[in-house]
C-alpha cells in the first residue's frame, strides 16, 4: 500500500483504540512509516536489490516488529498496522515476508512455478516463488534474478489500486467525522505535534522517502553524475539520521509482567520442542521434511 495509506490508517485505527489521544495516534503513525525504509532506494544498485530481495521483507517482518514493538508499543503498534495492510498486497508488489531472515536458511523447494517435483532430504519449502509473474509484472528493482522459495505472503490487491485508494479515503474521512466537534483545532494539534513535538522525525521522514520516490520513479533512469547520486544520497542519510536522532527519545517498551514473562518463556520452548518432533515426525513417515 501507499505510504500515505499506511499512515492515515494507523492514525485512524489509533484515534480509536486511544480513545482519541492525538499524540499516541502521530506516535502509532510515525510506526507507520518505518516499514518502507527498506525501498529500493539509491543506496543500492537495481541488481544487489534484486538479488538479495530486501523490500517487503527487511523491515516487514515478525522480528522487526518485536524489536520495534519492544523498544516502543505506539510504534511498534504502526509497524504491524503496516505489515497488517502489505499482508493484502499482489506478488507484483511482493506482499512480506514475515519470518525474515530466518525463512531463508531454507533454501529449497519441493515443487517447482512448472509444477516439477524435486526430492531432497533437506528441509524444503513447499513452492517456488512465482517467478515468472514477478518478473513480467514488478518494477525493476523487486523482480527475482533466480528461482526463490515461495517465502511471502500474498493477498489479491495491486499497489495504488482500488483497494489502497478506498482504504486511504475511508480513513481519512472517518478521522474527519471523528474529530469533527473541534477538527479546526484538531488539525492545529496534530500540526503542532508533528511539527514542533517530533520535528527532525517529520523532517526525517519528509527527506528521506521524498527524495528517494522521485530517485525510485524518475531519477533512477536517467544518466546522472556520481556527485548527483551522493547529493541524493546524502539528502536520504541525513533523514533517516534525523529520524533516528530523536527516535531514540522515545524508548517506551511494551512492559510484561511476570505471568507474561513466563507464558513466554513455555510458548518458545513449547515450539522448539513442537519444531523437532514435528521434523523427526515427517522424516519417519515421509522420508522428507516439507514446512
């Protein structure tokens, strides 16, 4: 989905759930923008980002969003609103991948885009990634340069579509008709927080994606000089060090108590163990181990 999506969705959600508190719904917002600094921006070559598929999948991810949700529960809040809407994204827009990086120590797959079967007495994935629909429909940077698993999780609607117009719109609207006893003064808190509160982030944020969209969709095709590439670069560095600058400001972990602590503690162990009986399960009845 759009960036612009994203953020007005989690603003909308967490109005509610906050019961209208404007400054955790800029917080659960800025959360919101976070994912997407995995874009495919000037930092790395077309072919590097093709070949090691980071976007979607960096900071789209179940480990990303504990570290986040941990560091701070309003932005971690923002980042799984985020994965929560990429989840009903196309392969062209290549959904996420939710269990990066450790998805990909798993690097084969059981039955091929043709429908061919392999037999290995590895672990392996199911399918293959459809390659071919990928790299007939996505932009340059997100297409496959070999046959990958199929690791992303995938929904049925395209980027800048219907879907993501309509989900933008609802939620600006619904925030409108929220906030609509006193949207005069509404609008001049939010810009006030934004602005005056979490300035270097806004402007963080403001620098680095608007620079690298116009890079993404325009610059990146045309001949430029290496001293046009580092001012472009250096622009995007110096916003996501705004934004981490004053980030750092905001450490408000999501507190677990002792019961927590411990239903924790038994669900990991009950899946490791879960995991290994499960593995020496399917290797005694079916001679190979399919996820």
């Amino acid at each position: 989905m759009n960036l612009h999506t994203h953020i007005t969705f989690a603003l909308a959600i967490s109005l509610v759930l906050f019961h209208g508190n404007l400054e955790l719904a800029i917080l659960v917002g800025i959360g919101a923008a976070l994912p997407d600094l995995d874009r495919e921006y000037v930092f790395t070559s077309r072919a590097i980002f093709s070949r090691f598929q980071l976007h979607r999948a960096l900071f789209h991810n179940l480990f990303f969003a504990g570290i986040i949700l941990f560091f701070n529960q309003y932005l971690g809040l923002g980042v799984l609103l985020h994965m929560a809407l990429d989840l009903l994204t196309s392969p062209t827009d290549r959904g996420i991948e939710l269990l990066f990086p450790f998805g990909r120590f798993i690097k084969n797959f059981k039955i091929d885009y043709e429908g061919n079967i392999k037999r290995s007495k590895s672990f392996m994935w199911l399918l293959e990634d459809p390659i071919v629909l990928i790299n007939r429909t996505s932009d340059i940077g997100l297409r496959e340069s070999k046959g990958m698993p199929w690791l992303r999780v995938y929904g049925p609607f395209k980027n800048s579509r219907l879907a993501d117009w309509t989900i933008f719109y609802t939620s600006f609207i619904f925030i409108q008709l929220f906030e609509a006893n006193n949207l005069i003064g509404w609008w001049e808190d939010f810009i006030k927080i934004l602005f005056l509160k979490y300035t270097f982030i806004t402007i963080g944020i403001i620098l680095f994606y608007g620079v690298g969209e116009v890079w993404r969709k325009r610059l990146q095709f045309i001949r430029l000089t290496n001293f046009a590439k580092a001012i472009i670069a250096g622009t995007m560095t110096l916003g996501v060090a705004l934004l981490i600058f004053q980030g750092l400001e905001l450490y408000d972990p999501f507190h677990l108590n002792s019961y927590l602590i411990k239903a924790t503690a038994l669900a990991f162990l009950s899946f490791i163990l879960g995991i290994l009986i499960a593995a020496i399960h399917l290797r005694l009845k079916f001679k190979e181990i399919v996820m």
